[in-house]
C-alpha cells in the first residue's frame, strides 16, 4: 500500500504542477466571468446609432402607418430608424429602386422598404447585412401591423393601436419542484448544458491524460525501472488515482467557481446595468453531490480503458488510432443529451442514463432538470459500480501484458487473448 501512495503522490504533484493543469484551471472560470461581463456591457453599450431607411410604397396607403411605427422605435434609449424617404406610388419602381442602392453602397442610406402594388406579395427590405435581426424584426413587426390596420379598415373597423389589439399573452412558466416553485427564465437549461459540456470535457481530457502518461513513461523506458520495483497492477491503480486527485482539484474548482457564477451573475451584471434582468441561478447541493460521484465513478471508468490503450500502444500515433474504444461512448453521449432534455422521464431517456457508458454525462443532465425516483438512480450507480470494477479488472490485465511490450499496435483480437492470460 505504501508503494501505490507514493505513486499517487507522485501522478498528483506531477499534475498539479503542469502548466496545463494550472492554466485550465484559471482560464475556465475567467472565461465565465468575462462572458456574464460581455453580456452585460454589450446588452447596456449597445449600438445606438439609428438607421435610415427609405420606403417604396407601390400600393399607396401604408407608408405613413410603417414610418409611424419605426419612428416610434426605441432600442437603448433611442430612436432604432430614422425614416428618410418615403416614394408614394412611383411612376418608375425600378428607378426608384436602383437610385436607393446606389445610396446603400454609397453608405448615404442603411435599407429600404419596397410595399408591393399587390398587398398578397412578399414585401421586400433591401439592406447590406441581411443577417441583421436587430432590424429585420421591427420592421417586420411595423409592416405586419400596417397590414392589419389596412384590412380593418377595409371592413369598416377603425382601430387606432393594432399592436394592442393583436398582442399577444405573457406565459410564464414556473419550475415545480420538491422544495418550492421559481420562475423559470432559461436558467434550469443554462445549468443542464453547461453541466453536460464540463462532464464531458473532464472525463475525456483526464482519460487522455491518464493514456499520454503511461504511453510517456513506456516510450521513455522509465516503465521499465517502476515495474522493476512495484507490480504493474499497483502502477495502475496509483497512476489512476493520482490523476483521480487532480481532476478532483479541477473539477471542484470549475464546480465552485460555476456555482459563484450563477448565483451571483447578477450581482456582476449590475455594475454595468443596474436594470438589467438576468435570472439568478441556484445550483441545488444534491446535484453537485450527484455530479461528483458520477464525475468519479465516470472517471475510473474511462481512465481504466484509456490506461490499458496507452499501455497496448507504443507511440501516440498507434494510441490514437485505439483511443476510439474509449471515446466512443463519450461521444455516444453527446449526441443523445438533447433527447433528455426534451423529456428526462422518457422511456429512451431512461434507458440511456442507465447504460454504465452513458450515465455519468446523462444521468447528472437528468437530475439537473428533474431528479429520478431513487430506485433508478440506484440501479445507475449499482450498474455503473459493477461496469467500472469489470473495466478496471480488464485493464489490468492489458497493463500487465502491454506496459513492456513494444513494437506494432494490437489488434481487438490479440488485447482480448490478452485477457485470458494468468
């Protein structure tokens, strides 16, 4: 036991004190500060110049009540359109038209607005950035209202406000849960998703980690000297664990660091918009229980399998080319988290968060949005468990056969008789 601790001492200073290690760290919780700043200074320090626009009404009778409506408005506190030209029927559309776009590449004008003569045609806004919405919707919305006034009073029906006739109910939606209601404003989908993307990376990057630091110490023949003084089994385990303790330490900083984020994100955002309305985002203490143990037991699932790879192997060419067997559930994973976010209580949502490959990115995106009656988080951690002690002992068995063999890659058939070996 003495001899697996000063290996795991070993793996964790070794890690702690990569540049790597101590750079991620520190630059993934930056990077969440500097977003929720740049959200907020970009939402207060918005452009606010307004836009000249021209319109070329070919029916007649709607141009006054589109200029009215982008007059009126208002983004960042001033007038978003400036209505520079309003044409009337023309006699020729297609001069018209011409001489406005000469003014666009000219920079003189920003679009124009062209009314179709048949109010059942497209209407069409002429603009340099097309993927403008800023500007595409409350134009949209002016030329909509427009429209409906035109047709009320085609039917004798005089209204004044279109836009307080037609608008639309507020819905609100309210999160119900074991421990209250809260408001819901896209917080509980923040979370899921950025829980998913952290467990994700983690257990890939310190599986490849695990796999680059056996196939280090076997290319460097140091593997050589450290099975001549431990079994390769206890190399194994002291590798797996050291680097167990340094995802721990970055795992629990992201974690700490993504809670202070989103519970005081309002706070931040304030110092550049008191009135802004960012929801507040409480992450509950069962889930960052839950995610760590799923962190962990997901961990020594696919840091077995990356070890046993890095030992087949012997060179990083070979490695990447093996790496695939560990990867591919992981990715697997990826591909299906949308399908439990949809519906976390699914028969499919079900069946993936309970296959031990899938359930630690899976299962934790479930108990972020609804948590699973106990018996079937129960039965994930028994299968994960019982997956993760089989992968382990396979490993093993690879490491011991591989860690001194070099030359060509394996073949799946030659790591399986690797197994069977005593």
């Amino acid at each position: 036991m003495r001899r697996v601790w000063l290996i795991i001492k070993r793996e964790y200073v070794l890690g702690v004190k990569r540049k790597a290690f101590v750079v991620m760290t520190l630059l993934v919780p930056l990077l969440g500060i500097a977003s929720v700043l740049l959200v907020a200074f970009v939402s207060r320090h918005g452009s606010t110049q307004s836009l000249h626009i021209a319109i070329v009404d070919n029916a007649g009778g709607l141009a006054a009540s589109v200029a009215h409506s982008l007059d009126s408005a208002v983004a960042n506190g001033t007038h978003q359109f400036t209505v520079s030209e309003v044409l009337d029927r023309p006699t020729s559309p297609d001069a018209v038209e011409q001489r406005l776009r000469t003014r666009i590449n000219s920079g003189r004008l920003d679009a124009f607005l062209v009314i179709p003569d048949k109010l059942s045609q497209p209407f069409e806004l002429h603009m340099k950035n097309a993927g403008n919405f800023a500007v595409v919707q409350p134009v949209n919305a002016a030329v909509s209202q427009a429209l409906i006034q035109a047709r009320l009073r085609a039917r004798g029906i005089n209204v004044d406000n279109v836009s307080e006739i037609v608008r639309g109910a507020d819905l609100q939606i309210v999160k119900v849960s074991a421990s209250g209601e809260a408001v819901e404003r896209g917080q509980t989908i923040g979370i899921a998703i950025g829980l998913v993307i952290l467990l994700y990376m983690s257990l890939l990057m310190y599986g490849i980690v695990t796999m680059r630091s056996v196939l280090e110490e076997k290319t460097s023949r140091t593997m050589e000297v450290l099975v001549s003084s431990v079994r390769p089994v206890e190399l194994l385990t002291g590798k797996i664990l050291g680097v167990a303790g340094v995802a721990f330490t970055q795992f629990l900083i992201w974690i700490v660091s993504l809670s202070l984020l989103l519970s005081y994100g309002v706070m931040m955002a304030s110092l550049f918009d008191p009135g802004s309305s960012f929801p507040s985002m409480h992450i509950p203490a069962s889930l960052l229980i839950w995610s760590i143990c799923y962190f962990f037991a997901g961990y020594f699932l696919y840091s077995s399998m990356f070890a046993a790879i890095g030992a087949a192997c012997s060179s990083e060419q070979d490695a990447g080319q093996l790496q695939w067997l560990a990867m591919g559930p992981l990715v697997f994973a990826m591909s299906f988290y949308w399908l439990v976010m949809i519906d976390s209580t699914s028969t499919p949502s079900l069946v993936l968060s309970e296959i031990p490959f899938l359930a630690p990115v899976l299962m934790p995106l479930r108990i972020s949005i609804q948590t699973p009656p106990v018996w079937q988080l129960a039965l994930s951690v028994f299968l994960l468990i019982a997956t993760t002690l089989g992968a382990i002992w396979a490993s093993a068995k690879v490491y011991r056969v591989g860690v001194l063999m070099y030359g060509k890659r394996p073949t799946l058939p030659e790591l399986l008789r690797w197994l069977r070996y005593t």
